[in-house]
C-alpha cells in the first residue's frame, strides 16, 4: 500500500487525537468495558508505530514528520 507523503502528517495527527480520546474515554465513569477501548488503543498504538518504522526508513521524510510523534 502506498501512502501520500502529504497525508502522512493528517493520518499521524489523527492517530495522535484518536489516543487522547480514548485514552479520556478508558478513564470516564461512563464507560462499561474499559478492556474494548485498551484494546482499540493498542490497535492504535501498533499502527502509529508501525507508520513511525517505516517512516524512519526516509530520512528526509523523518525529519518533515518527526514532530508529530509525540502525543
């Protein structure tokens, strides 16, 4: 599969809002089962890296998105 460079940045961002949510929601009064949203987040974890690995591949791409790795 073949990603945009350009959409790489928008698909980390989302990745990065997606574990804040989650991670707001895992910690909410409301939820009844926190073990389904520590497993989506997981998922979501396994995919942010393995985007970062192959990122790391691409120096020039690496230095572009490297602020967007951290939450």
């Amino acid at each position: 599969m073949q990603i945009k460079d350009d959409w790489l940045a928008t698909i980390l961002c989302a990745l990065n809002d997606s574990i804040k949510y989650n991670d707001t929601l895992r910690n909410s009064e409301t939820v009844s089962d926190v073990e389904d949203i520590e497993e989506w987040l997981m998922q979501i974890f396994e995919c942010k890296e393995y985007l970062q690995e192959e990122i790391v591949k691409n120096p020039e791409l690496l230095s572009k998105l490297e602020k967007h790795f951290k939450i």
